[in-house]
C-alpha cells in the first residue's frame, strides 16, 4: 500500500470545501451567454475542467457549425471540411476538440482540433462515414464509421495506433455510448435481445447481462474510471429498472421511486450515480443514488424534474417543470437541495453537465425551444462563485515562484536548490496556460515530494517546507487529478 501524503490529504479537504461550501443558497449563481457565430441559436455539448465549451452554434448563412469557447478568447468558429454543417461533440482536459463534419458528397467525417495545432483527420480511406464522440484525456478517441459497403462499426482511434473495430456477435448492431479514461467503451447491442456491453482496448468484449440473470434487455449509457457502468436493464419482474454494474459485485438494481421505471445516466468518480425514475403518481423525477440508497431529488415546483449529470463533488444538474409549467435548469446538492438556475430571461432553460470546477452548461429560451436546441435557444455557462481568497492556478503558482525566490534572498533556502524548484515551478505554470492540466499536476505532485525531501534532509526547515507544500494544495486546477489519486491508493 502507498503511503498517502499529508498534501494529498489536505488537497481532498481543500476540493469538497470549495466545491460544496463555496456558495450559499441564497446567492444567484453568474450566468454567461456564450453567444453565437452569427446566428440565431447556439447550443453546447462539452464542456472541460479547465472551462473549455464545445457545441455547435447558426452561422449568418443559416448553416451550423462546431465552436469552442473560453472566457478569454471568447466564441471560436471551427469551421467545416468541405461541406455546409459541423459540430464539436467533446473535449478532453488537454483542451482537444473532436469535430464532425457534413462533406459535399453527403457523408459525415471527423477530426481532431487542437488550439494553434493542426486538425488531425480521424478518418480511413475508402469509409463513407466517420462520426467520432468520445474523446479521453489520453487524446483517444471513440465513435462509428461506416464502411464502403454501409455497415456500421464502433471505433477506437489512438494517436499511435490508428483505427480498430469493436468486433460484436455476428447478426448484432452495437451503439456506444461512452468512453472512460482507461479507453473502455460502453453502450448497447442489439440483435435477438439487447444487451449492455463494456468492450476493453485489448479487444475483449464482454455482455454485461440483466437484471433477470440472463439477457433479455439491458443497456449501458455511462462509465467512470474505475469501470463501474450504469444504465438500465430488466429485472426479474420485467421491470426497467436503472442498475450499477461493477468488475467485483456484477449488476446490481437500484430500484425506483414508487413506479416500475427507473433509468441511471451518469455516475461519478466515487460511484454516486444519478438518473430518473417513474414515482406511484406517474410523473418522472430525478434520482441519486449512493451506498446503496436512492433519493428523489424533487422539482422546482412542478411535477417531473430530470437529472442529466454528476460531477466528483456529488452535485447534480438537469432540468425541472416550475409551479408556472415551465421547464428550467436546476443544480442540486446533498446540503441543500435543489436550486432554480434561472433563465436568460425567457421562459425555459435547461442543463446537461457540470464539470468538477462547478462550471454548467445548457441553454435557455423561451417556450418555443426544444430540448434538441431550436434556433431560439442560447448557450450558457453557469459558475459556481469560489471564495474571493481563492486565486487561479496562475496566481498561485506565481505566488509560489515568488515565496522561493523570497527563501533565497533570506538565505533560508541555498540558490542552486531554489533555481532548481522555480525552474520547474514555472514548467508547471506553462502546461496550466496551455490546458496540460494532468501533465502539470503530477508534476507538481513531484515537486511536493522533492519539498519533503529538502526538509528531511533540512535544507529546508519545517515550517517552510509546510507552507509551499500547503500553497501546491490549493492550485484548484489539480484538485481532482489528485483526488483521484488518493482515491486509488486508498485501494491498494
């Protein structure tokens, strides 16, 4: 078993602190439009840690195409190659974009975007189609192309080694659904039954069963890095029930909320799962589920609420009917319930992820929208207000660079081992800058060991070697890099 270090001990306190006590209730959380590309709609898809945004937004010309947004360089045209329409459907925590794009003859082809990069093209001579949408933080990428004889296949892409197929049971039709960091696919195939899969980049497949203990209906819509999946399956009384699925306890039914229909749709890094679930009334509200137990996470006043995502944190967003009848975005926590995320002064809005910075995106409207994003929906941000004494990850690194270079001048630290410590300090400043943010994170993970070092070793004193070990801990950016970190040496 590795030894944890009291930094990333401190470092988990530090990231539940912030994310779940950073707001009061009663605040209003700040709402950005992300804008459009010229038209009169923008809708988004992804979204980073890192605040990266990705959708598709209406150009002047009535097309649509893929965008990226940061607060700093504002709405991004993508373009698209060579046909009319594109959009961007994820992002990864490197800042990669995956696009796909109409062509002129008709077919759908995918690329990867890169800010101030060249855009690689995912797709093999001779497809008809290529259309990508998942990609993970190792820049793999995941989605389904069509071949020259029109049959579909699901691929995996890696920046090494090209395009594979998932090879299924003859006579069946698989679609993913998503993809973790570890490159397992999840998702459902259908042919004399439908079945939830877990397919692993070695090229083994595995049919995760139902409910019933055979397998007659199930299907996978999400996974975490731990491969956990959830989704919904039959059970023995021919119920869909929602069921969480793991490599040492199988398929497991999470019940209902009084009705015989429940349905999960994400599940986080800690195994807390959300989804939706009939009640004995019939109207449908949003569940979470967690050791064992679910809970009705309620309305906004009306009669039906439904949950769309999960982040680290155990916060949860989605939409919910208001006492008026209208649908808006809600954001719900285990502290204080759930929280009308307003509108951009329409009637409607709604939410689809929340990222572990607790950063939203949706849109809002008025009552003519569609959940499927007409052109009077606008795309938003919403952030979750950190306390004032929380600085970036560049002012702190910055603020560290600044406390070395004062143990230099005071003598407390020798010149050459603090050069030493600023020149990767400000190694770990440029991956921040430019989205590296896992890269940047373990370097600074390191950093925080070679610091302990010095104070065994005393030439660093105690208290010194505490407080920039301490500042590392609250670089927010690397929060859940080391989260998770600490939560696999917990395993071990």
């Amino acid at each position: 078993m590795k030894k944890r270090t009291f930094a990333l001990a401190i470092l988990l306190s530090l990231a539940f602190f912030l994310m779940e006590g950073s707001f009061s209730w009663g605040q209003t959380i700040p709402m950005t439009d992300l804008g459009t590309l010229g038209g009169t709609y923008s809708y988004p898809l992804a979204l980073n840690d890192q605040g990266r945004v990705v959708g598709r937004s209406s150009t002047p010309s009535g097309a649509y195409h893929a965008f990226s947004w940061t607060s700093s360089e504002g709405m991004i045209d993508l373009g698209a190659l060579g046909g009319v329409n594109s959009e961007a459907v994820a992002v990864n925590e490197q800042g990669q974009v995956v696009v796909t794009s109409s062509m002129s003859d008709g077919s759908w082809r995918s690329f990867l975007w890169t800010n101030g990069g060249p855009l690689v093209d995912l797709n093999t001579p001779g497809e008809n189609s290529t259309i990508a949408r998942f990609i993970n933080d190792l820049g793999q990428v995941a989605g389904v192309r069509t071949d020259a004889g029109n049959v579909d296949h699901i691929f995996f892409w890696t920046p090494g080694g090209g395009m594979i197929d998932m090879v299924p049971m003859e006579g069946y039709y698989c679609e993913p659904k998503a993809m973790n960091n570890q490159g397992q696919i999840v998702g459902v195939c259908t042919g004399s039954d439908t079945r939830a899969f877990l397919w692993n980049p070695n090229g083994n497949l595995s049919y995760l069963g139902d409910l019933s203990g055979g397998f007659s209906f199930s299907y996978a819509l999400a996974v975490n890095d731990s491969g956990q999946v959830v989704g919904q399956s039959w059970n023995a009384e021919y119920a869909n029930h929602a069921f969480f699925w793991s490599p040492n306890g199988g398929m497991v039914d999470l019940g209902a909320l009084g009705g015989d229909f429940s349905e999960a749709v994400a599940v986080n890094a800690l195994g807390q799962v959300v989804g939706n679930s009939s009640t004995p009334s019939g109207d449908t509200q949003a569940f979470f589920w967690t050791a064992g137990k679910m809970v009705g996470l309620g309305t906004l006043g009306g009669t039906s609420s439904e949950a769309k995502s999960i982040n680290d944190q155990g916060q949860v967003v989605g939409l919910s009917t208001t006492a008026s009848g209208d649908s808006h975005a809600f954001l719900w926590t285990q502290n204080e319930g759930m929280k009308d995320l307003g509108t951009l002064g329409g009637n409607s809005s709604f939410a689809t992820a929340i990222n572990n910075r607790g950063q939203i995106i949706g849109g809002s409207g008025d009552s003519t929208m569609s959940m499927a994003g007409l052109p009077k929906t606008r795309a938003i941000l919403w952030s979750l207000p950190l306390p004032p004494s929380s600085p970036s990850p560049e002012e702190q690194l910055k603020k560290m660079i600044a406390e070395v270079e004062k143990l230099i001048q005071s003598g407390e630290l020798r010149k050459v081992t603090g050069r030493g410590l600023i020149i990767e300090l400000q190694v770990v400043l440029k991956k921040v800058q430019r989205e590296k943010s896992k890269t940047a994170c373990w370097l600074l993970h390191s950093l925080t060991h070679q610091i302990q070092g010095l104070v065994k070793s005393r030439k660093l004193s105690s208290a010194n070697g505490k407080n920039l070990i301490d500042m590392a801990t609250e670089v927010g950016t690397c929060a859940d890099e080391w989260k998770e970190h600490y939560r696999k040496c917990g395993k071990k």
